[in-house]
C-alpha cells in the first residue's frame, strides 16, 4: 500500500462516502484546506463549505460507520496503492476530464510507458469474426508498445486483455468495484496477470461490490486515462457505445471495426461510424497512424534513454556494460553516497540500470543499445 502521507487515509474516508464525488471534493479542500480538518467538521461547516443537505446528511450518516483503520488494514492485505489528483502517480490524462475520480485506487503498477494507452470495448458474446478481429489489432498494437485498457468483462473485454498478455504487452483492467473483488469471478487468473504486467484500476474502496450502475461510471475512467477508444462488436443498447459517447465528450479519438449490415453484434459499431461519432479503421495500422504513433517504440526509446535529472545525466556517464561499484560511482561523480543511492534506485526501476550483486551497476543491454544508437553523452 502506498499512502503518501497521513492526510491521505481522510481522502480515502471522504472517498468510502456516497456522493462525494469531484465537485464536493473541491468544495470540502478548498474550505477547509487540510483533510483531517474537513474529516473532523461540524455538519454546518460542511453548509459554510457549499455543501447540500444531500451530502451533509451522507457525511453524518457515513462518517461514523467508517473505520479508517479498517480501511488500511484491507488496502494492505491487497497491496493496493492509493492516489488523490494531486500526486504524481496520478494518471495525467485522467485529470483531463471534468468528472475526474479525486481517488484511486491501484494494484500492480501505472508505468510511464502507459501513457501510451488505447481502450478497447465491445460486446460480451462476440462472433468469431469479432474474436478474430480482436486477436490480430490488440496483438499488433501491444507489440507495438500500445497499452490496452479494457473493463475485465467477459468477450470482447477478456480477449483484449489476454491477447496483450499474450504479446508480451500491458494491459491495464478499470473495475466497477472495490480492487479486492476480481468481477467476473472466471477472470481471476487474468487479474493476476494483469497485476503483474499492468495494474487493476478502480475509484471504489476495498469492499465495495460490483454493481450495475457502477460500471457505466467506471467508463468514463477507461476512456479518460486512453488516447482514444476502439469499438469492435456492439448492439444498438451496448455498454460500450456509453464509452464511445463518452470519449467523444471527452475529446478522445472514438474508432470503431465495421461490421456486416445483418449482423446485430455490428449494428453499435456501423451506427458510430454513419454517425460520425467513430472513425471506421481496418486493423492497427489505421489507429496508429490517426493517433501518430507509429514511431511510438523509437519514442519509447528516447524517453527511457534521456536522463530526467541533472544527476541521473552525470551518474549515467559513469556506468557501462562492465559493473561499477556504487563507491566507484560516489568518487567519480562526487556526489555523496546518498544521492547516489537513491538515483540509482531510481534508474533500476525506470529500467536504465542493474544491481548486479553487492552493490556493482551496470547498464541495462537494452539501453546500452539506444546510447549507442543516439549516441548519448
């Protein structure tokens, strides 16, 4: 469990409340300022906040009712890390929206690379064509370092996460409960998969049951933390068009996979495109080249490559192929042992660096490859 500081279990309180959403959320911070202080509130503070009755009665009845002992306990048996919308671990693009989840909740990890993510919905009783279709544009676009963001549901959504998993890719998994139930029950193997090649994303607290009107909510963050949607195989009344329609809002690009006039599991996908609403593509490709990223791995590539700091920049000189000691490192760089240490460890989970053993570094094969390729100095 990550919990930046001892504010954050309040966040967390606040979040365990119905109908605290991202309006009343700003309300609360921007009266009060310090969220142990709101958590603490008399009920007419919360009206001199700009609350209504609604919510104040939710937080007198609530509030009480919550453990926030309790409330780590369950994010600590699940290894569950939180964020509010200030931290930096927070999906950037997610905070783009209006209605942005104030926090989150997350097992496994959200890399950098991530941001790099296409959402890909459809129906859960897909054809074969749909399967198919599914199978080959997924497969590309992960090896084409594209995370894939889905809902964990059953068809469309199952093979979308798997087919990533099985191109050696990301898959990130937006759920319509607490991250401590796996919804639907037959997907828990894949849900440990994604935990380790990807992460498990919801804005419900541990405990909260999958409901249905939950997961229409749960759209909006699928679409919001991704480039753009992908549609493949949706009925007139599917869920997945509420995502297409959201993203439009959002101004995400919306795509979506024709389908034949007779077949109902394409009658979603063919009105977004006579509609205007999706872009009609034929494979990865087309999504690539609308989102201008087909040169996404070589970006990839200078990205994990160029130093982020001064210090990484200066340490990064003095590691190569062969291992150097940390000592070696210090008297070269002259910083102090400290900082050395910690950027080091920096750079080994950004995947720059190796600890070998007893505290020697080298420079991971892949990125002594990309600095001889651009030659970095």
């Amino acid at each position: 469990m990550t919990i930046n500081n001892n504010n954050k279990i309040y966040w967390i309180g606040f979040n365990s409340i119905p109908g605290i959403g991202r309006v009343k959320f700003t309300q609360i911070e921007n009266y009060f300022g310090d969220m142990q202080r709101a958590w603490n509130a008399r009920p007419e503070d919360f009206i001199k906040a700009g609350l209504d009755n609604n919510a104040v009665n939710a937080i007198i009845e609530w509030r009480p009712r919550i453990s926030l002992a309790a409330e780590i306990d369950r994010l600590k048996k699940y290894d569950i890390k939180v964020y509010n919308y200030h931290d930096d671990c927070y999906p950037r693009r997610l905070k783009e929206i209006y209605d942005f989840p104030p926090v989150i909740y997350i097992r496994g990890e959200i890399l950098a690379e991530d941001e790099y993510c296409l959402a890909v919905v459809g129906t859960r009783r897909p054809t074969v064509y749909g399967k198919q279709i599914t199978e080959e544009i997924v497969t590309e676009l992960a090896r084409n370092k594209i995370t894939i963001v889905s809902g964990l549901a059953k068809g469309i959504d199952t093979i979308a996460h798997q087919s990533a998993l099985n191109a050696s890719g990301r898959s990130i998994a937006v759920m319509g409960g607490g991250l401590d139930t796996v919804y639907p029950a037959e997907n828990v193997n894949l849900a440990r998969n994604l935990i380790k090649n990807g992460a498990l994303v919801s804005e419900y607290s541990p405990g909260v049951k999958p409901r249905p009107e939950n997961f229409p909510r749960r759209n909006r963050i699928m679409s919001g933390i991704s480039l753009g949607v992908l549609v493949i195989e949706a009925g007139e009344t599917s869920g997945s068009l509420i995502t297409a329609h959201l993203a439009f809002e959002q101004d995400r690009e919306v795509f979506a996979i024709p389908g034949s006039i007779l077949s109902q599991a394409s009658k979603g996908t063919n009105k977004l495109i006579m509609e205007g609403t999706a872009k009609l593509v034929r494979n990865a490709i087309d999504i690539l080249q609308e989102l201008n990223l087909t040169a996404v791995v070589e970006q990839l590539e200078m990205k994990e490559v160029i130093p982020s700091s001064v210090t990484e920049a200066l340490i990064l000189k003095y590691i190569g192929a062969e291992p150097q000691h940390i000592d070696e490192i210090c008297r070269a760089s002259t910083f102090p042992i400290s900082t050395v240490s910690s950027t080091l460890a920096m750079m080994e989970l950004k995947g720059m660096v190796k600890q070998i053993g007893n505290m020697n570094y080298a420079l991971c094969r892949e990125i002594r490859e990309i600095k001889e390729k651009y030659t970095v100095e």
